[in-house]
C-alpha cells in the first residue's frame, strides 16, 4: 500500500499514531519523552515509503545552551512534526501558532501540551507584545522557541517575507540564535485543506541545523545573513536533483 499509495498510506499511519498520542494524552500518560517518541515514528512512516531523508547536524545541537531561539524556514507542515524528534531530543520547545490550529480535532489537544504561545495574526503589533509575554514565563522554564519567520508556508526563499521577530526576541532575552533549514516539499500543501496536501516520495527530506550564533555575535546583520545561508541551502538541495 506504500508504495502504490503513497498519500493514503502516509495520513492513514499519521492519524494511528496521533490517536495513539492523543489517547495516552487524555489518560495523562503522555509525557515528554512520548512526544520526543512520537516524533520520531513519524520519521520512520517517512522511511518506509523510501523516501529519503537527511538530518545535518554535526553535533551541533549538542554544543548549545539553551534555551534558543530556532529559526527556521517554513515549506511544508512535515517540519513541525519532524521538530518533536529533532529538536526535542535536546532540549524542550514550543511553537508560536495561529489561534485555529489549536481547534484541530485531536491534533489541536497534543498541540496544546506543547504550550504554544497563541496568535490572531490580526495586529503584528499586539502579537509581539502577547509572544514577549508569554515567552517570559517559557524563557524560565528553558523552553526553546520555534520561530517560522515567513509566518505561511512557501517553496521559496524570498526576503521580503522573512520578518525579524525571531531575531528580536533572542536580543531582548539575551540568547542565542539556531538557524535551521528545511526541505520538506515531500508533503505539499493541500488545496482544500492546507496542512493536507499529496505526497511525492520522490523528493527527499532535508534538514540541516547550524551552529548556534551566540547573543553577542546578534546584530542588524543576522536576519540577513540567515536568509543568505536559508538561500544557499536551498539552491543546493534543489541542485543535487
């Protein structure tokens, strides 16, 4: 069934296993180290349809103190699944996401015991005050944020649709910076439901994580210079076709 239908076989073996969660969740026997688990089966559906997939890291998660802030760019909803097991091995994490996710069946309560810090997207201005807010209580708990500077999905690395907001919020903490870059186009975006598009097994998954830029090394540059190394990466993935 994988390899003759790859889309049915992916969110059918998805839907198990985020039930599975959510049944363990509910009983309060889902903790920690079983969303870090999860993850990482959703890595393993991935594989077995022999798609495949690299994880760069050289380490480098290992060599920071946390928390961070991660940033990364966002291309399909494959990487906010995947971040559970990449990322969360390391340290704890959250996400800043758009207030209707939260009402997803099932999928919405597991999003909720990441303690997501929650946006309308109506007003840039009042959503950064309610993420400094809610991140202050995160900051001291060590938990890592995920921050997807495009804000919607894309297949392109475009400047202009990248904002700073990550890079603004490592400064006021005083932390330090993990750009990370994705391909994640295996999983494309739906046309009727965005977070369910069709499935390519053809196209590999990439993720690279690079070092970690230290607080005092953040300057009116840096926003710059990830989206340069986001752009590099990117023509690269796209050349080893």
């Amino acid at each position: 069934m994988s390899k003759i239908f790859p889309t049915i076989y992916f969110y059918c073996s998805l839907f198990i296993l985020i039930f599975k969660a959510y049944l363990k969740l509910i009983f309060k026997k889902f903790f920690w180290q079983d969303f870090v688990k999860y993850s990482g089966k959703v890595l393993e559906i991935i594989k077995n349809l022999k798609t495949k997939v690299v994880i760069e890291e050289n380490n480098n998660l290992s060599k920071i103190s946390y928390p961070v802030i991660f940033i990364s760019n966002h291309m399909s909803s494959l990487e906010t699944l995947l971040f559970g097991y990449v990322l969360a091995r390391h340290t704890r994490i959250t996400f800043i996401v758009k207030k209707s996710l939260l009402y997803y069946p099932i999928f919405g309560r597991i999003l909720k015991f990441l303690n997501p810090i929650v946006l309308s997207r109506t007003n840039p201005r009042k959503d950064f005050k309610i993420v400094l807010k809610k991140y202050r209580t995160l900051y001291k708990d060590k938990v890592s944020l995920v921050v997807f500077p495009q804000a919607t999905r894309s297949l392109k690395i475009e400047e202009n649709k990248f904002s700073s907001i990550g890079i603004k919020i490592a400064k006021i903490f005083n932390i330090g910076i993990v750009p990370i870059f994705v391909k994640t186009d295996f999983l494309s975006v739906g046309k009727i439901i965005r977070d369910i598009g069709s499935i390519n097994i053809k196209k590999d998954v990439y993720i690279k994580i690079f070092p970690c830029i230290l607080p005092e090394e953040i300057n009116r540059n840096t926003n710059t210079q990830i989206i340069e190394m986001f752009k590099k990466e990117f023509f690269k993935s796209y050349l080893k076709k």
